[in-house]
C-alpha cells in the first residue's frame, strides 16, 4: 500500500497529562478506504454454490487494478461505494467517470481464495462521488443472477439514527496485518453523526473494506457502505469512519432494478446529487 494511503495517527502516554499541552495537531482527515491490485484475472465458470455460507453476501470487488468490498443485496445485484469503480488516472488520482462494467468482476466466498466469481454488466450510481464522500455508492448489476448465496436486503425507508450500533464487514487488510485477505467483521459503534447524505461513527477500517456493507446489529440490514475513514496500518486501530446513506439514493437502487430486468442504463433519467 502506497505510504501517501496511510495517516499516522499520534500515540499518547499517562505522562503526557502532566505536561505542558501541545501545541493543537490538525486532526487526520479519513481517506477512501479502497486496495490497489495488481493481479488481473478473467471470470470463471459459475460457482458451485454449495460451497455457500450464510455470510457470503458480503463480496469482494476487484475493479481493474483496485479492490473493494461490496453487498449482494439481490441475486443479480451488488451495492459497493461509488470511488471504487472510478477511472483513475496515471498518478491514481479518481476522475469523475465510471471505468467499463467489463473491468470489474466479483468474488464469492469469504475465504483467501475465493470459490466462485461473476462479471457485471452495469454499474448504475449518482453523478457525484467518485472519488468517495457524498453519492458513494454504486450498485453493480450482474451479468447472470447467483442462486444459492444469501443476500441482504438495504434500508432505504429509514435513516440511520445516532446510537444505532452499527457492525462493518469487509475484505481488507491493513499494512500491519500478519495473515492474508479474506472476509472480516470490523470492530464498530454506535452512529455519532449523521449527515444528509452520509453518516459516522468510529471503526477499525483497512484499505479494500471500500464498499463494504454497515450492518444494523438490531435489524440486520445494511444501513450503509464504507466510504472513507482514517486509518494507521493496524487493523485494531478505530479511527472516523464515514459511510454513505442507502436511503438518501433511493434512486440509485430502482434504476438498478430496470437495469436488472432489461433496460439499458442510458433509457434511465441520471441520479443527479442534491
């Protein structure tokens, strides 16, 4: 992972509260929590799903050379953050148009391997959040449904309330990290802040948990996808994490549903940003 990826974070001893106070320290701004990838590979033949576990909704998003986590939240749909499906350019800067739905491809199963993969046909999202922050989330619509893995249905009726724990899940893997990539359960809290378009809370974020979902631990529903958070190289680390709302682009899942059954995304009206 690339050092400019990483934000140091400053450690503070007992002794420290006698002394002098410090002069005021900016505090570390989040950072898209995406993985780069350097390893292309093509899609394989359908996966044998009785390999399928109950968390096996939760994916991995490999998207050109980055990767991410992502949602089955219908047999033929993914939900993942907006910025990992974004063309970068050659310093890896993210520019604000979506890279072809044939580059990016979804791995199934939880493990380090993964048994199973599909190819997506269309990436439907708002016209912001490219490069993470507010409109990030996509979903991707799958070029054939996967029948025998879990999914998980998105809260869009309601908004996040503060209080609500909230557990993120994710592929990622911290510089610091000794074992390889496979699925995770994050270690979260409650909602601290909530925005109209995204909401925060403190959680222990590694690069490629991009896209992965929030799940409600009350009502088991997604409530939201990492989108940005600070992070230090140590996957124990909770750092502000900040995740973008289902429920502010309801939009963004009905076009999906067309897309799914048929139309083409250009037939659609665009999901402008507020």
């Amino acid at each position: 992972m690339r050092a400019s990826l990483l934000v140091l974070t400053l450690l503070v001893s007992a002794c420290n509260l006698f002394m002098p106070p410090a002069p005021a320290v900016k505090a570390p701004e989040p950072q898209p929590a995406a993985s780069p990838d350097e390893v292309e590979r093509d899609p394989s033949e359908p996966p044998d799903v009785q390999l399928s576990t109950e968390d096996d909704f939760v994916v991995r998003v490999v998207a050109g050379n980055v990767t991410c986590s992502g949602a089955l939240i219908a047999p033929d749909r993914v939900l993942t953050a907006h910025h990992c499906v974004a063309v970068r350019s050659a310093n890896g800067n993210f520019e604000a148009r979506d890279m072809e739905p044939e580059r990016v491809r979804i791995e199934l199963g939880g493990g380090h391997f993964p048994w199973g993969e599909v190819a997506v046909k269309s990436i439907v999202a708002p016209s912001c959040g490219h490069g993470a922050g507010d409109g990030d989330i996509a979903v991707l619509v799958l070029d054939r449904a996967v029948h025998g893995v879990k999914t998980r249905a998105p809260e869009l009726d309601q908004a996040p309330l503060e209080g609500v724990e909230v557990m993120p899940i994710g592929f990622g893997r911290c510089a610091l990290s000794g074992d390889g990539v496979y699925r995770k359960v994050r270690n979260g809290s409650a909602v601290t802040r909530v925005a109209p378009e995204h909401f925060q809370l403190q959680a222990a974020i590694c690069p490629g948990d991009s896209g992965g979902p929030a799940v409600s631990l009350s009502t088991g529903r997604i409530l939201g996808v990492v989108s940005r958070s600070v992070m230090d190289g140590d996957e124990a680390s909770l750092g502000l994490t900040e995740l973008a709302r289902l429920d502010a682009f309801r939009a963004v899942f009905a076009s999906a549903a067309l897309v799914a059954e048929g139309a083409g995304v250009a037939e659609l009206p665009p999901v402008d940003c507020r």
